[in-house]
C-alpha cells in the first residue's frame, strides 16, 4: 500500500512540474514541498497503523457485517372473513392475516463476505400468531463467490427459484398480499434446507438456468428423507427492447414429496406435487428513468399436478389425484417520483373430487376462486412506503371486502431489489 501511495504521488510530482513548467521557480518549490510534507504524512501513518495477521480477521471479513431491518405493518378490516380457498389445502402462511393491527412479517437480515470465496446470509422473521411473538428462521445460507463460467453455488436454509415471486422478500413485493396461485400452491414462498447451483450462460441477452435439491420440510413438502423430499429446475431469458423497456421470461419445476402427510387445520395429505410455473415480466420508463416514473406488467401461470391421498377430519385416507391451476396478471403505475397505483387479478381453477370427499373443504362445487386488487402507494423514499389497499375476495364461497392499510420502512444496510 505504502508503495503504491509513493508511485502515485510521484506521478502527480511529476505532472506538477510539467504543468509548472511556465510558473516561477519559488512557486514550484513550494508545490514541491507541499508533496513531499504529505509523502512524510503517509509513511508515518503506514509505520503506526499494524496489519492484522490473523487470517480470520484479515480481508474482506476484517469489514463489519451488513445489517438491515424491515419493519412491516398493517390494519386489516374483512367485511366476512373466511380463510378457506375453496377447492383446496392451504398452509398456515397462505391464510390472510387476522383482523385488525399487526405486526405483519417484519425480517432481520444479517449478512457479509466471509472471505474471497463465500458470503453468508442470515433472515429472521418476527411474526406474531395467535397473540403470541415469534422469530422464525427464513434464510440462513452460504453462497459462492467468482466460481468461473458464471456458476454461483448455494447452500443452507433457502428460497429455492419457482416463478417470478418465490425467492423475493415479501416486502419486495407490488403488493400487500401474494396472489392466490403462491398462496394455494406454496404457502406465499417455498422455503427449505438444501442447496441450489445456477449458471449464468455466456449469450448476448440475460439467460441463467439452474437447480437444487432439498429436505423436503416444509410446505407443500413433507418429508423426512436424506435430501430427496423435493427438488427444482428453472431457467430465465431476458433483456432489453430499447433504453427504457425490458423483459423478463422464466420456466420453473418444483417437485415435492409428502411422505410424512403434509397436515394442516383437519387436512392431511400423503403423496407427490409436480408444480410447473410460466412468468413474466415487462417494464416501461417513459422518461428513461424508472425512478421517475415507469409501467410495469406481469403474469404467472401455475399447474399442479398432485397424485396421492387425502384424509379429512379423520374421516380416513382417500385417493384423490388432481390437477388444478391458477394464475394472475397485474400491472402497476409510477405516475410521480412518490406515487404508484397497481391492479392485480388473480384465479384458481381446482379439479373435480371423487365421491368420498363432496362436501369438503377439497370440494369447490363449481366455484372458482378469485380475487381483484387495487392498491395505492405513497413512497417518501426507497426506504419508507405507506400503502392502501383494497381486495375483493372471492376465494370462498363468501365474498369479502378487505381493506388493508399498510407500512413499511427500512434501515440499515440494504441492496437494490432485482428486477
């Protein structure tokens, strides 16, 4: 370091003395010692400052962990509230929250670069359920860092790519809710312990394709095998159409086995899923710059194809094997620098039951579930978000007006969002 302070001040000597080539030879010397009061001024601070020696503390990890927190509230008012979505089993994550105030999913991020090679990842999430406060554990995972050909290795507790929405943070999200499909088919995000590799491919537009394999732990999974109880393969292609229009396009599998009967309420379930999901995203800045104003639309396509037995109440196992999907489109407007508006459109389409479950909760009687959302936010800074929103829910059988009003603030150390 000490060398490289010298080589540089030297150059800018030199290049005092050619630019004073013209000045009077007192004014030059003056420059002159001025530079070498300051070399002094470096070698000093060289010699006085120690090196730590120990690997542990040394490069990259000798710099503090970045800490962030994201705190996130809402009130919530339902005008008949029922948290079953007709024609199937949801997890307790893919229920709307209770009515009133909450403290929603407030997250606890704690991360750094471990070395040349690694970065460790730590979330919390701080919930409440039922009265009571929780921290749960959402991410806790290493990754690779300048593995050659663009392959980037992870591994730990994480949110393994399904779709456009799986892996983001909830308070990433356009919306104050996920829509019908992630909350149905993957409790509002698939999380798991496991690891995944993904390789960014070496074309002239984005393309990354990559897969893992997982425990199999949590929902829609249930699984207490060696690293065989889920698994997921994807692939993204996108770019740009002009200087201020992009696109984003995606093909996602997850496979999840149930062997240990995924239960939930008086519902379990003892099989496989093969979920397949299609995405897409579109962005437009009119003015070029998209945090002055920008158009972004985008959709998901999700199938599940379930094969199993389902046993309800205690009622006995019965063999239902379905296919069911759903989807969504929304669109959302950055009108002003603080100002964005959104609409969101979202259905289920669940499959037929046999005899044995007709009156179920498994048994949507022709009804398909839906919902529409508008939505309005007010955004002081990328850091603070204040947003209105309102949902006409037709999930059920009984319709339900839903408000919701909600916060959401930031501090601390914290990355751009990804596309």
């Amino acid at each position: 370091m000490q060398k490289q302070n010298l080589a540089v001040i030297s150059a800018v000597l030199a290049l005092v003395c050619a630019n004073s080539a013209k000045a009077d030879d007192s004014e030059l010397l003056k420059r002159i010692e001025q530079l070498e009061t300051r070399i002094n001024e470096l070698e000093n601070n060289q010699t006085q400052t120690p090196v730590p020696q120990n690997s542990q503390i040394n490069g990259l990890s000798a710099f503090n962990p970045y800490v962030s927190v994201v705190l996130n509230g809402a009130y919530n008012y339902y005008s008949n509230k029922d948290k079953e979505i007709s024609g199937f089993q949801i997890g307790e994550e893919g229920e709307s929250p209770d009515k009133g105030f909450s403290l929603g999913e407030s997250e606890i991020n704690i991360g750094a670069n471990v070395d040349d090679k690694f970065l460790a990842n730590l979330t919390a999430a701080v919930v409440s359920e039922d009265g009571d406060d929780k921290i749960e554990l959402e991410e806790a995972f290493i990754q690779s860092i300048g593995l050659p050909y663009g392959i980037t290795a992870t591994a730990g507790r994480l949110k393994p790519v399904f779709g456009y929405l799986n892996e983001k943070h909830a308070h990433t999200d356009e919306f104050a809710d996920r829509p019908l499909p992630y909350r149905v088919f993957l409790n509002n995000a698939y999380k798991d312990d496991g690891a995944q590799i993904s390789v960014v491919l070496p074309t002239d537009f984005y393309a990354e394709i990559g897969g893992g394999l997982y425990k199999g732990g949590y929902f829609p999974a249930s699984s207490e095998g060696s690293g065989d109880g889920a698994a997921n393969a994807y692939v993204k292609f996108g770019g740009d159409i002009t200087d201020n229009q992009a696109w984003l396009a995606g093909f996602s599998y997850l496979y999840a086995k149930s062997n240990e009967g995924r239960e939930t309420d008086d519902i379990v379930f003892k099989g496989k899923d093969n979920l397949y999901g299609l995405s897409l995203k579109y962005t437009f800045a009119p003015t070029g710059n998209n945090k002055e104003s920008e158009l972004a639309l985008q959709g998901e396509y999700l199938f599940r194809d379930e094969k199993g037995k389902y046993n309800i109440e205690d009622a006995g196992f019965e063999q239902y094997n379905s296919n069911s999907s759903g989807w969504y489109l929304q669109g959302t407007y950055k009108f002003m620098t603080n100002w964005k508006v959104g609409y969101r459109y979202a259905q289920m389409r669940p499959d037929n039951v046999p005899d044995a479950l007709k009156d179920t909760p498994l048994d949507a009687k022709g009804h398909k579930p839906e919902m529409h959302s508008v939505m309005a936010e007010w955004d002081n800074s990328e850091f603070s978000r204040i947003r209105l929103q309102y949902n006409y829910d037709k999930a059920s059988k009984k319709d339900d007006n839903q408000i919701v009003l909600e916060y959401t603030m930031s501090f601390g150390a914290h990355g751009a969002h990804s596309f």
